[in-house]
C-alpha cells in the first residue's frame, strides 16, 4: 500500500519546488516512454524504503456550480482530506498568514487527517523567527523548510513518515488475482462491475486490511480467486464537488498500485481521450498487466469495418499499450463480458512467466545475427549476456559494452523478438542495461 502525501497551498507558497525536491532525484528503472502522455501532478517518492505518492494539488482546477472556479486552497484542502493518507500544507514565511491560509487551515483542523504543516522560505537562521505566527492556524508546529535550497526537507519528511498509515498486508488467499476497473466517470465501470459479480459468486466484500476508501469484491470462479477494486464505488461516497476530468484520476492511482491487472475501460462513443491516456500512462509506467476494454459497444452503429477502425484508432493513441489485448463489451447488454475473466487469467499467467537463461540468450543473439545493431560513430553495440531478474513484469538486464549504443529502437526490436517467442502478451517488460567491459 503506497500512501498518498497531498501538497496544498497558495500559489507560489512553493508547492512544485517541493513536489521536485520529494520526486526528482529518484532514477526511475523505466526509460521515459514516447507516446506516454505525462502528468506532473503526481509521482511517486521514497523516503527511508517506503514508497509513497506525491500529488501536487495546484495544478488541478476546480469547477463549482455553474462550472465557475472555487477559491484554490480551499477547493485543495476538500480534495486532500477527500483523498490523501497524510496533507502537507505549505505556507509561505515571508508573505505571513493570508485570508486563504486561514480558511484552508479551518477546513484541515476539521478534519480527521493528519495535517504537516511547512513554513517555506525559510532559508537562514535570521529568518527563524518569522515561523512563529503559523502557529496561530492551529495545527500544530510549524517545520521551517526551504524548498529551493533543500533545507530540512529531510526533517518535513520525517514528520510525513511518522503520520504514514501502518503498511498492512492484505489477508487474501495465496493467487488471487487484483484487477483495477478504471475509466472515465460514465464509461461503465459499476456496469461492468455490477455484470461480473452478478454472474459469478460473491464472498465477501471489503476485505479485511484494505483502506477505508476502496471497496473491493473478492469472489471465486473455477477455484480461482479474484478481487475487483472498484473505483466508482469509492466515487459514490465521496461529498465533494462534482470531480472535474482530472479529479478522479487520483482515485483511479491506488487502484492501479494495489491491481495485478487492470481493465482500461475506454468509450466506444468517445474513443480514446487525453485522460484515458494519462491514467494508461500511469499504469504502463507502473508495469501493471493492461486489457483494454472498450465499452457500450451495442451503442455504436456498426458495420464490418468498425471494430477495425477502432484497433487502429487505439494502437495509434495508445501506441505504448501495443502489448495490450482489445476487447469490445457491453456492460449494458452483457455482451462479451464473460470473455473479461478468460483474459484477466491469460494476462496474470503471461507476467508470472519465467524464461530461462539459456532460452533468452538463444533468442538474443538469433535477434543480433538476422538485424545486426546500427553503428554509431564508428561503435556498435554488443550484448553479451541477457537474464530475467522478475515478473510482475518480467524484468531482463542486458550485459552491454556501451548502454548509450542501445537506441530505443532497437529496444523495441528486442522486445518484439522476445514478444515473438515468448509471448508476454498482456504486460510491459522492462530491460535494465548495464555495462560490462
Ligand atoms: P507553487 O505555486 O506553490 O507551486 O510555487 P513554486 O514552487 O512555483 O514557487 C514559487 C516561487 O517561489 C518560485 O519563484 C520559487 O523559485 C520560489 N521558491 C520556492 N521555494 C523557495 C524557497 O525555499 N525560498 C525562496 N526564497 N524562494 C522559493
Ligand atoms: P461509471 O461512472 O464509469 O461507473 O459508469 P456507470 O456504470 O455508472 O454507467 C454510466 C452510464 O452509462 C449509465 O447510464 C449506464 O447505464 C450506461 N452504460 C454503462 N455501460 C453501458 C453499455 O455497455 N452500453 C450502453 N449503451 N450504456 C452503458
């Protein structure tokens, strides 16, 4: 379980300096992704080997009634005690205590949740004493931090550890299979929820060891056991204002944390949008097994080059996602919706799968002799030695002579030989290039 640290604040308190400082300097295992579309809203972090979630609440809008914008913080404030396990609330020592301020602390000292409260731009020991006014929002002390200089930053992080909820293990029966249901509000996802339990038999729901916010449906077909985390339900419960596009995506990240595989629900009457990519992104990057599940399909008019056109439509705006299956239901009707259980299985049995060592190289250096690596500058890549390290999913190293000789595209190349002989369908592999002399 990776909490989630909400970072609220007026404009220019310091939020995205901190956001970077908490997300930055962390290497990621996954090169960047072309085609990925990104969302500096939220990364994740690590702080003394807990991985966290940072979101960053400034850059979301909030619309009110008659789609007017609400005051930021305050809307800031809703959404984090709505959303985050532990809230930083950044203010800013050399403005002081503004109106705003105040009516965002009203908001958080209501609340339930543990609220860390950070003086930015405190950067020299003269300045200390400006710290002392904030303790009049009432929420407790006032850590003096500076965001552009690093300063005590790692002292903040201390405190938001301390508040991180315990790290519990989810009592579940060995095997069983967590799918993520995600889409955008009225894609169907209670439909297509609502469709599979209907039909297969329930044993309980809210399992025991999950978080307050998630609603999860464990149940059982053929001897094989599955959770479906519902996201929609969570939405249901929750009292804010009605959430703009973005403002599920929050949601929707820990159920893809917590999810083997997830079901990237896309509508058939709208087709692939920015948002169902930014959240396939997320998933991709976080090497979850992706179906992608295109809905109310029986409210399309058809003929037989539709389903066609849809593929390439997909493939084209989702062009990381090329590993994933495509599959056309209708949560309404019911239409294929049996067939969703079927891929979820084959899915979790191909980023389980292990190849052995002699098997991967084979293939590798089959792959080197039919399209040698192109030359650069006079070098050529070598690979000497490749191996599996893990699934879920499955991670390679590649022994190389030079890793900048290694071009993306002949990455891509790789990976469709190892697609080609192995299957992996369903799931993203990484490679991890290291260099060998
Ligand atoms: P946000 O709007 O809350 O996300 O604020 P930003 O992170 O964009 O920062 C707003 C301004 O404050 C920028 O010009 C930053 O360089 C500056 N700033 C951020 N942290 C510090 C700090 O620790 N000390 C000082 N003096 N300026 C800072
Ligand atoms: P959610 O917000 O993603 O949970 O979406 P819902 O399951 O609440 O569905 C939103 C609306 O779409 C409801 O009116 C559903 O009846 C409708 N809907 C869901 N699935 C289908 C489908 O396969 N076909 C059609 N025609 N409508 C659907």
């Amino acid at each position: 379980m990776k909490p989630i640290v909400a970072i609220v604040g007026r404009p220019n308190v310091g939020k995205s300096t901190l956001f970077n400082r908490f997300t930055g300097g962390r290497t990621a295992i996954v090169e960047d992704t072309p085609g990925v579309t990104r969302d500096r809203l939220y990364r994740d972090a690590e702080w003394l080997g807990r991985e966290f979630t940072v979101i960053d609440t400034g850059g979301i809008e909030f619309y009110g009634k008659g789609g007017i914008i609400e005051t930021k913080v305050k809307q800031q404030a809703q959404l984090a005690i709505e959303e985050a396990d532990v809230i930083l609330f950044v203010v800013d020592g050399k403005a002081g205590i503004s109106p705003d301020d105040e009516a965002a602390a009203n908001l958080l000292r209501r609340s339930n949740k543990p609220v860390v409260l950070a003086v930015n731009k405190i950067e020299n020991y003269q300045n200390q004493d400006l710290i002392y006014e904030f303790f009049n929002l009432g929420l407790g002390d006032p850590i003096p931090i500076s965001a552009a200089h690093g300063m005590n930053t790692g002292d903040l992080l201390d405190v938001i550890a301390q508040n991180f909820p315990p790290d519990t293990a989810e009592d579940l029966p060995p095997e069983t299979v967590k799918i993520a249901v995600i889409g955008r509000p009225n894609v169907g996802k209670s439909s297509l929820v609502n469709k599979i339990l209907g039909e297969e038999r329930l044993i309980v729901s809210d399992v025991a060891g999950t978080t307050r916010d998630a609603i999860d449906s464990l149940f059982e077909q053929d001897g094989k056991h599955y959770v479906i985390i519902d996201t929609a339900g969570m939405r249901r419960r929750a009292r804010v204002l009605e959430p703009t596009e973005r403002y599920s995506v929050i949601r929707s990240l820990r159920a893809i944390d917590r999810s083997d595989v997830v079901l990237m629900l896309i509508d058939a009457l709208d087709g692939v949008t920015e948002q169902d990519k930014k959240i396939a992104g997320y998933a991709h990057e976080a090497g979850k097994g992706m179906i992608i599940v295109v809905n109310k399909w029986d409210a399309l008019a058809k003929d037989d080059k539709t389903m066609n056109r849809f593929d390439r439509q997909v493939r084209e705006e989702m062009a990381f996602l090329h590993y994933a299956p495509i599959l056309y239901i209708s949560a309404l009707t019911g239409q294929r919706v049996n067939k969703i259980l079927e891929i979820v299985d084959f899915v979790a049995e191909q980023q389980n799968l292990r190849v052995t060592t002699a098997r991967l190289n084979e293939v590798i250096d089959e792959a080197l002799a039919v399209t040698p690596p192109p030359t650069d500058k006079g070098h050529r890549l070598k690979i000497f030695y490749v191996t599996q390290i893990g699934v879920k999913p499955p991670k390679f190293v590649l022994f190389v002579n030079e890793p900048e000789l290694l071009h993306f595209s002949y990455e891509r190349y790789l990976e469709n030989q190892f697609r080609k002989n192995f299957g992996f369908e369903g799931t993203a592999i990484w490679f991890i290039i290291r260099k060998r002399e």
